[in-house]
C-alpha cells in the first residue's frame, strides 16, 4: 500500500505548523498580501485581490489555488487533503468548512482519499456551509448559509438545505466582475 504522503509532504507539514500559528494567525486582519505571500512561499497559487483572513485554517498550501478576486472569510476551513481550487470572484463566508477528503469505510484499513474540491467563478458560499470530498461547485452558484453540499452542483443554481437541493436557476452572476 502506498504511503499517505512523500516525505517532502511531511517535511512541507512541519514546517506550516510552525509557520502558520506564528505569521499567519497572528498577523493583523487587514495584511491580506502578507498571508498571500506566506501561502505563496508554501506552494499556494494565490491570484490578484485575493483577501484571506487570519483565522482561515489552510492544511496544505501547496494543495491550494485560488484564482483573483477572492475572499475566504473568518474561520473558514480549508481542509485540502487533496487539490482545492477556487475560481475568481468567490466568496466563502464565515465558518464554512470545504472538506477535500474522507476515508473508505469500506475496507478494514480506512483508506485515506484525498479527493480535494472544486470551486468555480462567481460563487457565493454562504455562512457555515459544508462542501464535500470531490464535489465541483459550478460558476455562477449560491450555496445557501449552513447548506450540506455532498454533490456536484451545475452552473447557474441556487442550492440550499441539507442535503443541499436546487431551489432555482440564477439569471445574472452572483458578483459583477471587475
């Protein structure tokens, strides 16, 4: 069976905990370009505008790409066990949790995959949401505050509840561009 992670994975981990909790947990709200440096130096592909804050708990920075315009709010859990990309002009509001992994259960040794996550452009994840292992959000969505997204959502749709389900088609994009 092959290993969860390289050793250079494990070396970039142990290097992020250190890192993470002193420089960017700990640096003022409004240093955006700080932590994007910071995530850069980490492997991250972090786009232009992009505002992440503080409290955001990022696994693995390598693992991570957002594209410009960006911002992932208080709280948010970046759980990249796997890939997590992030398409331009998204916003993840407070305490949503994008989880880019799970386990099988059904096998005796709990296999780890790391599936990672999708995010398209335009999207508004709304407050304390939960997007799955694997799941493509496409452009132009709205998730609903607290909503459980354990499917692909198509492009254009308002989803909410949990199980997240379509409520309606959305006619314009969520966020006007730039």
């Amino acid at each position: 069976m092959a290993p969860y992670y390289t050793n250079k994975e494990k070396m970039q981990r142990v290097m992020w905990g250190i890192v993470r909790p002193l420089f960017f947990t700990l640096s003022p709200r409004l240093l955006y370009g700080w932590r994007n440096l910071i995530l850069r130096i980490f492997g991250a592909k972090i786009g232009r505008s992009v505002k992440i804050f503080p409290s955001a708990k990022i696994m693995y920075p390598w693992l991570l790409t957002v594209g410009n315009d960006v911002v992932i709010s208080w709280n948010v859990i970046v759980y990249n066990l796997g890939a997590i990309t992030i398409g331009d002009n998204t916003i993840v509001s407070q305490y949503t949790h994008l989880c880019g992994g799970t386990h099988d259960f059904n096998v005796p040794e709990f296999t780890l995959q790391r599936t990672g996550l999708t995010i398209g452009k335009n999207v508004w994840i709304a407050a304390d949401s939960f997007i799955g292992p694997g799941v493509v959000i496409g452009d132009n969505v709205v998730v609903g505050a607290r909503s459980v997204v354990l499917k692909n959502v198509e492009a254009g749709m308002l989803v909410a509840g949990n199980p997240a389900m379509a409520i309606r088609k959305i006619s314009k994009p969520v966020r006007k561009t730039r």
